[in-house]
C-alpha cells in the first residue's frame, strides 16, 4: 500500500524499510537536543528491525492462495453488528464461532443472522473457551467495550490469530503497549479500527490535495468536530437482563453499566476516545506529524454525573510542528446538540479542505489569491469551481473587513460501500499476503497517545506538552 498512510514498516511482510521517512526525520528533530537529530532516527529505525525480526521469526507465512479465512467475531454489541454487517458483503470469509457474554440477546441475534447467510457458527460466552476449542481459526475479529481490548487481543494474538481490533486500541496506553509486544512476539497482522485509513475519500485527498499538489499551500491551521444530539441512555428488554454474577465476571455492575459502558471511567474513555479519535488520527495523517501539545477544556455539563462520569463536552487545542512549520489545530466533540455533524477541515494560504465520512461531504476552496487550480480539474483530482456568488456591481457593497467567498471544488470520490468495508477488506487482504494494513499497530498506538492526553489535560486544567519519545514503543 502507500506509504502516505504512514504505515511504518509492517511485520506481515519479509520487506524491511531502510529508508528514514519524513515521518522519522520530523520527530528525530524535535528530539535532536538529547539524542541528536540523526542518532534519534537511527536509534528508532534500529529499534523497529529488531522488533520486526523478532516477528518474522515467530510467524507462519500466510499462503497468498489462500481463500476461503475462517473467522471468529468477539463482541456483537452494536459495533460488532455494524462489522458484521459489512463484513457480510466481503467474499472469502467463513465465519466459525462467535462470543459474546449476553448470550439471550447478542449472541442469538448473530448466530441467526450469520445462519440466514449460511454460516454454521459455534456459539460462546465466554472468549477463552472459544480459544481453547477452536483451532481452525485464521482471525478475530473484536469489538467489545475499550476495556477489554487489551486482553483480548494480547490472547487471541498468541493464540495464533490475526487480530482486527476496534479503535480505541486500548482505553490506557500500557495496555496498547502490551498489544504491540504481542504483536511483535508472534507475528500476526493487528489492525485498528481507524477505519478512514482505508476510505477511498481520505486516501484521494491525502495523496491528490495534501502530497502530490500541495494545493492547499501551507497548513497552518485545523479544526474538526463530531457533535450528536442529546440521547437517552441506552435500555434493554427486562427479560434479557443478564445475572448479577455474569456481568461481575466479565467487568461490569449493573445491566445500566454494561449497555452504557461508554460513560463509565475504567471502561471507556469518554466522548474524545468514542469519537474524537477517528478525526484526531486524520490530523497526525495529513499533518504528517505528532502533536507536541495539547491544552483542553471539557465537563459534565448537561447529563447525570453518577451515570455519566465521563465529560459530555470537549474543546481541544493542539500545537504540531510539521514539514510546513508550525500548525494549531482544534477539535471539539459534545453530546447535546447535533449541528453541522462531523467533518474536518484543513486550511492553508492557498486553499481549504473540508472532508467527512458523511457522503457527499467534501470539497476544496482555493483562496482568490492562490494559483489556478485548472490543472488539477483537468486531472480529475477535483471537480471544476461552483462559483459562490458575490454581490453584482452596483448592488449593496461588501464591508471592508470582507474578503470575496473562494469557489467550491467538490472531492470526485465517495465510498458508497458500509463505511467499516474497505477497512476490513485490507486486513483480510494483507492476512492473504496480498497488502499491507493501513493502520497497523504502531499507528493505533501514536492515536491513542494523542488521544488519552486529552484527558489528562481536562484534569490537570492546563496546557500539556508531549515528549516525542511517547510515540516511540
């Protein structure tokens, strides 16, 4: 795959990268006065071939032929429906077992669904069972509450399979951490779930927009947000209720905490974790850096703190130090009021790109000031200008403070597939030999850094620098 995914040096493949990237070369800089700039590239390079050896030595190569996968599902709560979904219109899998600890409710509702598509699936509760008696296994699939993923992964991971993991990779980062080293120890392919990585949209504007044009010019400022409506918390069916002695095996109180884990501290990690994450790995992407500090604002200012202990609202500002030099970048996620949904937006002196998930949402507006954007039309990279209208000659002026609106290119590219399909798609693809992951592990991990220190900032109540050595596994 192309490297603009920032995808390190993946362990699936015999090929060891011995070029320093721009990537390298960046966080080496902002190290230079300890280690010096190019003993700290070195020093990182030298410590990703030896853990890459250490996994090629413990892998068993994957048959390129290979066909049919035999699949496992780990959790299919809501996000693992929305997997399973997707992963219903990927040919060559055969699903083999799935696990889920409420089993009258999720756990039937998937095995009637798979067996409608004609998969025979074995049914568990319990995930060490099913490690322990399915042995035709090639990967897992897991989506069960942050919490958790360490664990499973780490498990399933020396159990022998190739692991897709839902983003957050881990709720804290020594457990991310500990699912590297697994990764690395037995040389299976792990993929976190930031499923942009692989959306058509994002990977066009990244190489067409950001790399290859540079029609933006220079970035120097970014903003982004996910807002949702106010929700109620989410029920069940009183006859469902799982026992008491179940839930508190498996990590939870009470049937309230288990379907809303998401607000619970120690279980989730809050709106910035559930939502945040997907657009703050955008940023480190298109940036082509990690930040070097956040400062961040956020509380629960609207729902029940006892149910919801995590903030309902998150103001976030981040310093990078890019290829292009310095950029601000702010973030907001809140959980009362859904306007203007969830998008990004990256703006240069020569130009601005908004882009979401969301289809039909994604365009680029070249400032009045900048160079003909002509070329780039006639290439298709973006459509020809919607001229934005101005006020006619003659007619009420603009006020001087006013600049006149840049015209709209829309991005020529939508995914029309489920957004989690291409994303899934590749790992099953590089568990063929056939790609390499777009977010591998070390990439899950440089997010979750970026993220989780949200949450530090909003307790400490003030600006937090990051030391580039916390990317550094």
């Amino acid at each position: 795959m192309n490297d603009q995914k920032r995808t390190p040096k993946d362990s699936s493949t015999g090929e060891e990268k011995k070029k320093i990237n721009r990537r390298d070369f960046l966080q080496g800089a902002a190290t230079a006065p300890v280690l010096g700039l190019f003993g700290y590239a070195l020093y990182k390079q030298q410590s990703y071939e030896k853990a890459q050896k250490a996994a090629l030595l413990n892998s068993k190569p994957v048959p390129s032929g290979l066909s049919d996968i035999n699949v496992a599902l780990l959790g299919v709560g809501a996000q693992g429906d929305v997997l399973l979904n997707a992963m219903l219109k990927i040919p060559g899998l055969k699903f083999r077992a799935v696990c889920d600890i409420w089993t009258d409710f999720n756990l039937k509702k998937a095995v009637n669904l798979l067996g409608k598509y004609k998969h025979t699936v074995n049914a568990y509760e319990d995930y060490r069972e099913m490690l322990d008696k399915e042995k035709g296994l090639d990967a897992v699939v897991i989506a069960t509450p942050d919490f958790w993923h360490a664990q499973h992964t780490i498990d399933c991971l020396k159990a022998g399979l190739h692991v897709y993991c839902e983003k957050e990779m881990s709720n804290t980062l020594e457990g991310a951490r500990k699912m590297v080293q697994a990764r690395n120890e037995t040389g299976k392919l792990l993929q976190i779930g930031h499923q942009r990585r692989s959306h058509p949209k994002y990977i066009h504007c990244y190489e067409k927009v950001i790399q290859e044009t540079k029609m933006l010019g220079r970035i120097a400022t970014v903003s982004g947000q996910w807002n949702r409506a106010v929700q109620p918390d989410i029920g069940w069916p009183e006859k469902y209720a799982m026992p008491t002695d179940r839930l508190k095996k498996f990590g939870f109180q009470n049937m309230h905490q288990f379907r809303n884990w998401r607000w619970y501290k120690g279980l989730g990690g809050g709106p910035i974790v559930d939502l945040g994450s997907h657009q703050i790995d955008i940023y480190s992407w298109y940036l082509g850096s990690n930040p070097i500090s956040v400062m961040a604002s956020g509380g629960t200012d609207y729902y029940e703190p006892k149910t919801h202990e995590w903030y309902d609202t998150a103001m976030v500002v981040y310093e990078y130090d890019t290829p292009q030099g310095r950029a601000r970048a702010f973030y907001q996620t809140q959980t009362t009021n859904s306007a203007n949904g969830y998008f990004e937006c990256f703006m240069g002196d020569q130009g601005t790109l908004v882009i979401s998930e969301a289809g039909g949402r994604g365009s680029a507006y070249r400032e009045k000031s900048a160079p003909a954007w002509d070329e780039w039309v006639q290439k298709g990279y973006i459509s020809a200008p919607k001229v934005l209208e101005t006020p006619a000659a003659g007619s009420v002026a603009l006020d001087v403070r006013e600049t006149v609106p840049a015209d709209e290119h829309k991005i020529p590219v939508e995914l029309y597939d489920p957004y989690h399909k291409p994303h899934l798609e590749n790992f099953f693809n590089a568990v063929r030999g056939n790609e390499k992951l777009n977010c591998p592990a070390e990439i899950g991990y440089e997010t979750a850094v970026a993220v989780l220190k949200v949450n530090e900032a909003i307790e400490a109540g003030r600006k937090l620098t990051f030391d580039p050595k916390e990317f550094i596994l």
